[in-house]
C-alpha cells in the first residue's frame, strides 16, 4: 500500500522538472549540479512527548477547541551561497541597484516531528497521531528532489537588489533569492503536507471515525493531489507572470 501512494508523488511534482529551465543551463550556463548545487537531506527525528492539561506551567501543546492530542512538524530549510556574481550595478539618486547570481547553493532540510499526547491516550488516538507522521514523512521522502530543483533554478537565476552601498545591495538581493528559494520549497512542500493532513483528519473525523489510519492516509494521498497539482500549476503562473514586477523600485526611481 505504501508503494501505491508513493507512486503518486512524482507525478505530483513532475511538472516542476518541466518547466523552462528547469533542468536544464539557462542564459547559457554551464550547469554540473554535482559541483555547483548542493543538498543535505538529515533524517526525519520524532519526539513523542506526553502533556497534562490540568497541570498549568508545564509545557502544552496550542490545542484548537475538542482537541485531545497534536502532531507537529516542520519542513526546516537553511540556504547559503559561498559567493556570488555582480552581473551589474548602478547608482542613481545616491542608492545602489544591483543584480546577482549565485556562484554555488548550498541547502540543508531537515523534518522535526513531535507527538503531543495525554496520559493513557487510548490507542485508536495514538494511531491517529501517529497517521500524521507518516504523511509529513512520506512528503518528506520527496522533498529532497524538489528541494533540488528549487536550488538549481536558483542558481541559474539572476537575482536584484538595492541599497545605499555596493555591499548593501548586495546583501539585499542575497536576502532576496534565499528568501525565494525558501519560499518555494517550503510553499511548495509544506502546503501539500498539509493539505494531506486536513484531508485525514476530515476523513477520520479527526481520530473518530471507524476508518483505518492506513486506508485514511491512501485516500487522503489520492484526493489532494490534483488540487494540490493546480496550485502548483497556478503558482508557477503567477511567478512567471510577474517578469519585472519583481525588481527593486523605489520613489527616486521616478524622478
């Protein structure tokens, strides 16, 4: 069963490897991801953790209303360059506009997991919580793969900023592209995860429900990934439309 839902998520996200450029040099670069892009993928940890409602002052998950136990992860993501090119740089009006392009990407992911759960949780809830790990977990499998294909299009991508020096605009259009590549792996990423996991708990009623975890999580898996692939689809429209909406402008600009 887990080979079938697994199956599915390279369809998912296949569309990303066929985007222009995406796999391959764009403006001419001569692209060896071996050498230039560089991703380290730690593996998932878990920590279970057991909570009290009734003792105040100790550590407590942020439960909504009717909530009995919480599942949480996080997609973690850190970037950095090494070095980068200056394409080009001008000054107007006593201000610095430049554009980059990173030399090397250079990422690290990695996917903390905590199970919040009550004294004597019964099993059926322990189960549940328990369904939710498995699909941050089964996502992550893939995240390397797209976290890769954001890091080379960051690379083969150019990148602006301002300031009031050289080193200032630098930095800024720095800021810029990790924040871009952040966003995009964690948008993308994130946002099917949990879309995933608010389809389990509708299914399950939230641990409620007769229905097996395992069964839960394969429909949940097949019902959110064609919408997931629209918003996708719908992201990478809007990124594209954008053009040069995305350069750093400001009011001395248009004087």
């Amino acid at each position: 069963m887990r080979l079938r839902v697994l199956s599915k998520l390279p369809q998912l996200f296949a569309f990303l490897f066929l985007s222009a450029g995406a796999a391959t040099a764009a403006d001419g670069i001569a692209l060896d991801e071996s050498e230039k892009v560089f991703v380290e993928k730690a593996a998932p940890t878990v920590e279970r953790k057991e909570f009290n409602p009734w003792i105040p002052f100790t550590p407590q998950p942020k439960l909504e209303k009717g909530q009995k136990a919480l599942t949480e992860f996080a997609f973690n993501l850190k970037v950095r360059f090494d070095d980068v090119d200056i394409l080009q740089k001008d000054e107007r009006h006593g201000r610095w506009f430049v554009t980059i392009r990173p030399k090397d990407v250079h990422a690290s992911m990695s996917l903390p997991v905590v199970i919040w759960l009550p004294p004597g949780a019964p099993q059926k809830c322990i189960r549940h919580e328990e369904g939710h790990r498995m699909i941050a977990e089964r996502v992550y499998q893939f995240a390397g793969d797209i976290l890769k294909h954001y890091a080379v299009q960051t690379y083969t991508s150019e990148c602006r900023g301002e300031g009031a020096s050289v080193e200032l605009a630098v930095h800024d259009a720095y800021k810029r592209a990790i924040n871009q590549l952040n966003s995009n792996y964690r948008g993308t990423v994130f946002d099917y995860a949990l879309m995933v996991t608010r389809e389990y708990d509708r299914l399950t009623n939230h641990g409620l429900n007769p229905i097996s975890e395992s069964d839960a999580i394969e429909q949940s898996f097949s019902n959110s990934s064609s919408e997931m692939t629209k918003l996708l689809e719908a992201r990478a429209s809007a990124i594209q439309s954008r053009g040069d909406e995305e350069r750093p402008v400001t009011k001395l600009e248009t004087h």
